[in-house]
C-alpha cells in the first residue's frame, strides 16, 4: 500500500486509552493515530477527513493542554443529523480518534470504560462540532470551512470528466494530484489557520 508521501508529515495525535490497557492491547493504553489511519477508515483522502482529522487535534490539545489526552472520555457532538453531506464522515473520523461511539459502541466493563452514546448527531450547537471532556465537563467548540482552501482551477474540469467517465488516464492522474495536493495543504500549510479551521473553549 502506498500514500502519498505527506501523509507521514501529518503530525501525529497520542492518546491514552484505559480499555485499551486494562485489556492489553496497548502498552500503557497509548495509542498513537496517524492521519494514514483516518484514511484507511473513510477508505479515501479528501478535505472532509483531513477537516475532521484537524478538528480532533485541535480539540485535544486545548482539552488536555498539559497531559496526554483520555481516549474513551470524550463526548462528540455535531450539529448535523447523520445523513446529511458528509456529516457521518466527521463522526467516524472524530470517533476514530476519541473512542466515542454511537448507540452500537462499546457497553462498557462492569459500568466502566463505556464508549455507547458518546457520539451524537443532530444537536443544538451554534458551531459545527463539540467536544467535550467527560470527566471535567471542559468543551472546545469547532467549525471547519474548506472553502478558506480553494481547489486548483484546474480541477473542476477534470474532476467533470473523471465522474462523467470519460477521462483518459493522464486526466485522471491529474485530478488525483491535485485532490491531493489540495489536502496537503490544508493539513500541512494551514492547519492553524483559524479561517480554515476555529476551535474556541466553550464558557
């Protein structure tokens, strides 16, 4: 399997999953999430799940600004129900990497280390997503506009002939590199770019 190269330029997020020690299935409970993990989860690379990537490590790092973060102690809610856009692509990344899950996630041991309900969809927010620490109520509100990265004008058009089926390949190696290309720089130019990307602490 072969990504593209940024992808190992992506900073990485750690966590500390508690299940995941109590259980032995990580040494210390830590975790360490690549961007290429979110990828093979959406099964694809584009600005919604480097958005979601963003907004997670964002979060965390004004959630736990001095430890690692708790994975499994994180509640994410978006404003979005489910099916709308690309709104269940956000959820899966940000649960991916908080551990939260939905109505079918993980019950828990002897009432403890429960991941069920930690996802929700549909909620009154006046930001796109929250997330919240469990254990200390702290929340960072989050909103991501890919538009503050535009694609290049080049791609429209070839992205019309790829879906149309009609691209030949160097068409459709063109488009795939400046899908691409456009991901790059939003992870790895403007990643702290509060136009693209604002987290603000909820109080």
């Amino acid at each position: 399997m072969t990504f593209p190269a940024f992808f190992d330029q992506v900073p990485t997020l750690v966590l500390r999953d508690p299940l995941a020690e109590i259980l032995g299935a990580a040494t210390g409970g830590r975790i360490e999430y690549r961007y290429a993990d979110a990828v093979r989860l959406a099964g694809h690379s584009c600005p919604t799940v480097a958005g979601a990537w963003l907004m997670a490590r964002h979060a965390l790092a004004l959630l736990y600004p001095d430890t690692t973060p708790v994975r499994g102690a994180l509640r994410v809610e978006l404003r979005s129900p489910l099916d709308a856009g690309t709104t269940g692509v956000v959820g899966a990344v940000l649960g991916l990497v908080t551990g939260a899950a939905g109505e079918g996630g993980f019950k828990g041991l002897g009432g403890a280390q429960s991941r069920r309900d930690l996802l929700r969809y549909g909620v009154a927010l006046d930001a796109e997503a929250r997330i919240t620490r469990v254990d200390s109520g702290a929340a960072v509100l989050l909103d991501y506009r890919p538009e503050a990265v535009p694609p290049d004008a080049a791609m429209a058009p070839l992205m019309a002939r790829v879906i149309g089926g009609v691209a030949d390949d160097e068409e459709q190696a063109g488009f795939a590199r400046l899908w691409q290309e456009r991901v790059r720089r939003i992870l790895m130019e403007r990643a702290d770019d509060a136009a693209l990307i604002h987290a603000r602490v909820q109080v």
